[in-house]
C-alpha cells in the first residue's frame, strides 16, 4: 500500500518545486497586481483604500495612456507581419540545398548569440544620425531618434532582429520535417515552387506558423526593453509603448495603482488578441 501510494505521488513531487516557483514568481504578483489597480497604494506597496474603477477611468482619460495604446498597436501591425514574412523567407532560404546552406543556418541564427542590451547599443551606435553607419553607407540624413516614423521604424527593425534567431529556428525545423517524398511527388506533377509552398508545405507548417505568431504577438505586446535603451518613448511619446508607461508610472514615478492598472490592461488585451486568434484557427490549422 505504502509502495503504490508513492508510485502514484512521485510525479506530484517532482512538478512540486516549479509550482512553488510558479506560485512566488508568477501567480502571486498576478493577484497582486490586479488587486493593486482598485485601490491606492502606498509609495512602501501597502494598498490603503479601495477606490473600484477609478484608476482605470483616469487611466483611459489620460492622452499618454492613449498615446502608449496607439503606439503599442502600431507597432504590433508592422512588427508581425514584417517578422513573420522575414524569418520565414530565411528558413525556406537555409533549407534550400547547396554549398552555401550552412553558412545561411549560421548567420541567421546568429542574433541569439548576442545578448539584447549589447545588442541595441550596437544599433544605437550604428543608427546614430550624425556617426551612425547605416546613414553613412546609404547616404542618408534620416533623424533615427528625432523624427517620429523614423523612430517607430527603428523600432520595427530592433524587434525583428531580436526575435529573428528563434524564430528562424523554428521554421527551419519544421521546414525539415516536411515529407521529402511528398514534395518529389508534386514536383512530378508539374506543380510549380509557389504552388508546391501554398498548398502543401505551407499547410503541413501550419502549427509553427501559429505558435510563431502567437509568440509575436505576445512579444509586440509586451516591448519595452528596446524603447528603454533607443528611444526613452521619445521623441514626443512617439514611440512610448503600453509597458513601457508602466515602468515609467510604477518604478519611475511610484505610482504603483496607475502602474498596476496598465499591466492588467495589458494582459486583458494580450489575452484576449490571442484568444481570438486561438479560436480563429481551429479550423483552419491541422494537427497531426
């Protein structure tokens, strides 16, 4: 008895110590955010009146929250359509055979090997209107940092080069695992690349493609180091994203109750994005 009882409870005791992580680090300040944005908070943390909506409808009334929500949407519209269609676009270059198939797997997946602040101070320098060697090589005179779409843009670029490497991996492996003998059948067929890539491999990488975007998604949502370290929101709260606001309110300025109600505002509408986009593709997505 003794011995079934602790074949039964083995697996509760291995997945324990993540689910007391889970609790701590996770779970917890979930709740307690939430329960932060109905009330005041002190400067110490400590919630002090229960105030309902209040925080929200000063929060939806403010042009900066506004701003931010504009700008997070901005960027989520040009961040994952243009980051899809790139790492896609490389994965099926690397799977391609050839002499030169290695190097393209290695150079692409080379902007995971450089860690994120290194890396936009890399493009802070090379971005630089004055210095920079993006303009310099292009013979431009584009204002990176002062002009408002010139920001924005140099934000699309900053967020596709962070996510490029994982992505790309996760195309390219399931790029691989397409059936070899199903794409010689309809190369025999007369079907063209274009045809081939619509309507067989396309189809069979539908989960990856899902996942992919449901992880872009997420991540245009919650962007904030790369405003933090190039743009600081600026120029003129152009490119100050919704998380980013709520650092700015809850670490920068104390204002724990506004900062709590953005972070929940953001879940709620990351949450509920992706919840339609999960619905959506029931029944366009096959599984094997």
């Amino acid at each position: 008895m003794n011995r079934r009882w602790t074949h039964k409870a083995r697996p509760y005791l291995l997945i324990l110590p993540a689910l007391i992580l889970a609790m701590v680090f996770s779970y917890r300040p979930f709740l307690v955010t939430i329960l932060n944005s109905f009330h005041t908070v002190s400067i110490m943390g400590e919630r002090l009146k229960f105030v309902g909506l209040e925080n929200y409808s000063r929060l939806f009334a403010s042009q900066s929250f506004q701003d931010s929500l504009s700008n997070t949407l901005r960027f989520t519209l040009f961040f994952v359509p243009a980051n899809m269609f790139l790492c896609l676009s490389a994965a099926l270059l690397a799977n391609r055979k050839g002499k030169l198939a290695t190097l393209n797997q290695v150079f692409f997946f080379l902007p995971l090997a450089v860690g994120l602040s290194s890396s936009m101070m890399i493009f802070k320098m090379i971005f630089n209107p004055s210095l920079g060697i993006v303009n310099h090589l292009l013979g431009l005179g584009i204002q990176w940092f002062n002009d408002p779409k010139a920001a924005m843009t140099l934000l699309v670029i900053a967020g596709v080069y962070l996510d490029f490497g994982f992505n790309f991996l996760l195309f390219h492996a399931a790029l691989r695992n397409v059936p070899k003998d199903l794409i010689e059948v309809a190369q025999i067929e007369g079907a063209s690349p274009f045809q081939t890539f619509r309507y067989l491999i396309f189809p069979l990488i539908g989960p990856t493609v899902v996942f992919v975007l449901i992880t872009n998604i997420k991540d245009a949502m919650l962007i904030s180091s790369p405003v933090l370290i190039l743009t600081e929101g600026g120029p003129f709260r152009s490119t100050q994203t919704l998380v980013y606001q709520m650092y700015l309110e809850g670490f920068k300025s104390g204002n724990y109750a506004v900062g709590s109600s953005i972070a929940t505002v953001v879940f709620l509408l990351t949450f509920s994005i992706l919840l339609i986009l999960m619905h959506l593709q029931r029944r366009r997505v096959y599984y094997q």
